[in-house]
C-alpha cells in the first residue's frame, strides 16, 4: 500500500467527516433541501473513506493456503462497495429529498448561513481535491487523466479525487440553489439542486462502479507492459518466438504474468532455463510492480 495514498484517504476522511456535521446542523437551522442533500452527500463520503481504510487494511493479509496471490483484490472489492453507497445513500436519497421539497415546498430560514456553510466547505474540499490531485498526477506520469482513471489500480486515490471533484460541483450547484431561492422566492430552485447534485452522484457511481467490476473480474495490465515485456522476451538468447502473454492485476503495484516461450529443440534445458531467468530479472527490473511471473518453456511440434 503507498503511503501517499493512505494520506489522500485520511486526510478526506476528516475534512468530510467536518464537512457533514457542520451541513448537518446548517440543515436543521435553514430547512434547506439542498442543503440536506449535501449534509447526505459528506456522510457517505466518509463513510466512504472508512470503507477505502478497511480495504487497504485487509489487502495487506499475507498469502496463504486458500489465497496463495494474497489478499490485494480486497480493495477492490470495497471501493466497489463505495460506488454503491454513492449511488444509493448519496444519489437516490437527494433526488428523493429534492422530489419532496418540489411537491411540498417551505421556504429557507437564514438562507445566508446555509451560503456560509457552502463557502467554508468549498474550502475544505478544495484543500482535499488539491492533495489528491497532487498524489494522481504524480501516479499517472505521462497518462492523461482520463486515460489513468481507466487503467489505474490505484483505487483510493481515484475514489478520493472523483469524490472531491463531485464534491465541489455538487457545492456550486447548492449555492446557487439556495441563492436562486433567497432572491426569487421559489423553492423549487432548492429543490431542484436538489435532485441535480442526485443525479451527479449517480454518475460518478456508475463510473466507479464500472472500473471497479473491471478490476474485480480480471483486468490485464496495461498494452504497454505487455509489449515491453513481450520485447524482453524475444530478444532473450535462444527464444524463436513469444506463443501468448496473460496478464492480471492483482492490486496496486501487483502484477502477475503468464506466459509460452517457443525455443528450439536444439537448444539445451540449462540455456532455456538461463533465458528465462534472465527474462524475468529483466521484467521485474523495469516494470517492479511485475510480482509474480510463470514463463512455461515450449518447442515446435
């Protein structure tokens, strides 16, 4: 587990879990929809944090009888689980919240202190977004980040960043809710921010959900590995040919491969045996998350 990531998680775990009870009792003092669902929105974000935390706790479980590639593929399962607290705790109860004000509408008491909440939050998760974008753009090197958000296995990171970028979005579009109230007198604005800050926490669940069940039922390592390591394997000395290359990630910086060599029958055991191990030494060299490695050795039929 890198150290950097455990930070980003911990660090937005306790800037939500500041956030939600501070929205929280802003809600009970304006009766704001918006507000409400926002309040609902930090809560599942930390619960959200402690579910990445306990996924990282249980990947480091050593390998055993039952599990002999160890126990990574845990985390994710769990944030697997934090797209499907999103969707349901975060999206479907603020488009529910902001159904009830629509059909039912009361106006915003002290409308100004739900506005101050909204800045000081946007501050809050500003500072958290800015921490986790720095530690993915250091992750992703030359990958465009819609590129890494697709590939990483770097789960908590991922989750955290999209969480505080939805955060921010979901917090300009309550302000502008509650101000559109204030000034127009209306509070189907309320309570359509309502329902729109839903709808964005459905899309951002969707989106984890999907990388998520990507990981989980086998991703392979990126094509640029493969071919680098397909490389290193032709030019090994006795090697006519790579017949496949598989790959899947087992967790973050944890790669196994698997592959066929073709050599000649004319080339001894001890060569083939010497190729191989210098192949593998070359592998985990360059690519280190490269952890587990079965190269089976074959000859022409």
């Amino acid at each position: 587990m890198a150290h950097g990531s455990k930070k980003v998680v911990f660090f937005a775990l306790g800037a939500n879990l500041a956030i939600a009870l501070s929205k929280f009792i802003v809600y009970f003092l304006t009766g704001s929809s918006s507000m409400l669902s926002e309040a609902i929105h930090s809560t599942a974000d930390t619960g959200n944090q402690v579910l990445l935390l306990v996924g990282m706790a249980r990947s480091r479980k050593p390998e055993d009888e039952t599990h002999p590639f160890g126990y990574s593929q845990e985390r994710f399962f769990w944030a697997f689980l934090v797209a499907v607290q999103l969707f349901a705790l975060g999206g479907l109860y603020s488009i529910w919240e902001g159904i009830k004000k629509i059909t039912h509408p009361h106006p915003i008491n002290r409308p100004f202190l739900a506005v101050g909440l909204l800045l000081f939050a946007m501050v809050a998760e500003g500072i958290s977004f800015l921490k986790a974008s720095r530690e993915l753009h250091r992750k992703k090197g030359n990958l465009s980040l819609f590129a890494f958000l697709r590939k990483t296995a770097t789960v908590e990171v991922m989750v955290v960043f999209l969480e505080d970028l939805a955060a921010l979005i979901g917090l300009t579009i309550a302000l502008f809710s509650v101000l559109l109230s204030r000034f127009t007198g209306l509070a189907f604005f309320d309570g359509l921010g309502s329902i729109l800050i839903g709808l964005l926490l459905i899309g951002v669940a969707f989106f984890l959900g999907s990388e998520m069940h990507s990981l989980m039922v086998g991703e392979g390592a990126p094509e640029e590995v493969l071919r680098e390591v397909e490389k290193i394997l032709s030019e090994q000395e006795g090697v006519e040919r790579v017949v496949y290359l598989k790959s899947l990630i087992l967790g973050e910086d944890n790669i196994l491969l698997a592959g066929k060599v073709l050599f000649p029958r004319s080339v001894s055991m001890e060569k083939v045996s010497s190729s191989i191990d210098r192949a593998e030494e070359e592998i985990r060299e360059k690519f280190p998350s490269v952890k587990k490695i079965f190269i089976e050795a074959d000859v022409p039929k």
